[in-house]
C-alpha cells in the first residue's frame, strides 16, 4: 500500500462518522507482540494546543494492558469491506487466540508504531493523558445505570495524533 502523510486537519472524513459509525481499530505493541480492538467511542479535537483523539478502554479489554504497557498506539479506520473483520476483532479476545492472524490483516510498523496496512487512514499517536471514569464525576446518573452496571468504568486516554497517514 502506498500511504501519504496529511495534517491533521486536512482530514476531510467526518469524525462522528469515522469512530461511531464506520469504527476504528486501537492497535500497541508491548515486547514485541501486538495487540488491537474495535472501538466506536471517541473522538478528535484540540487540546493542550495539539490535534488530539481520544479513546476509551474498558479494563477487561486485553488490548488496554498494551496501551498501558506503551507510550504509542494507532487507531486506523477502514472502508465498509472490512465491516465483518472490524466485528470480529471487537468481539474476539487475543487472550483466547490469535486474533491478528485469524484477521487476515497486514501488521506494518511506523518506527515502533503498529498500525494495518489495509486501512484508509492511519493515526500515529502518543498518549498524553490517561484517568478512569469517576461514579462521582458522573452529572446524569442514568448514564452509569445504562453504560456501567458491572461498575467496568473505562479509562479515558487522551492522545497527540503525531501522524496522519491516509491511502493513495
């Protein structure tokens, strides 16, 4: 594949659209073994004075103890062909098998950054800031009722998007 590096904000895809509709894949590497996860919660701004995304985790997910364990990871957005792929990665952990090679996609490497050399679009990121959601800090209560009745609150991280690589 061959990839162009954009600036951020010469993203022309929607991100509403990009994360909640079409979903990402969230991808890190700790010694020397990849792991990824669907995710359609997030979203892209500015903060701190840096085009940032953020994510969140759920601590069951096998794919946090990557990102924990790294200062890099990539979220990387997929045409609708891949639809059936992204499902399974969101719904398959890499705990119980080889969910990567079972993909059948393509693991490349920004320096020490994994990402898939089937996407559209690539961000390389840096975490930035990382907290779990708080009971307390909730200003609707149903949202805990109806998102975290296990009391599994994510973990929100707030990344630099350092590179934006986009299909050509």
């Amino acid at each position: 594949m061959a990839w162009k590096e954009i600036g951020a904000k010469e993203l022309t895809n929607n991100a509403f659209t990009m994360i909640g509709s079409d979903w990402m894949l969230v991808t890190a590497e700790a010694d020397g073994k990849a792991n990824t996860m669907t995710a359609s919660w997030g979203g892209m701004g500015v903060m701190w004075g840096k085009d940032v995304a953020f994510v969140v985790l759920r601590p069951q997910r096998y794919t946090k103890e990557f990102v924990d364990a790294t200062d890099r990871l990539s979220l990387t957005f997929f045409d609708a062909s891949h639809r059936k792929t992204l499902s399974y990665l969101g719904s398959v952990s890499g705990r119980d098998e080889d969910k990567l090679k079972r993909s059948g996609l393509t693991l490349a490497h920004d320096g020490a950054v994994p990402y898939f050399e089937e996407a559209n679009t690539v961000l390389l990121c840096r975490k930035l800031y990382a907290q779990e959601f708080q009971p307390g800090c909730f200003l609707d209560p149903a949202l805990i009722q109806q998102w975290y009745p296990d009391q599994d609150f994510h973990t929100l991280y707030i990344v630099e998007v350092e590179k934006v690589l986009v299909a050509e």
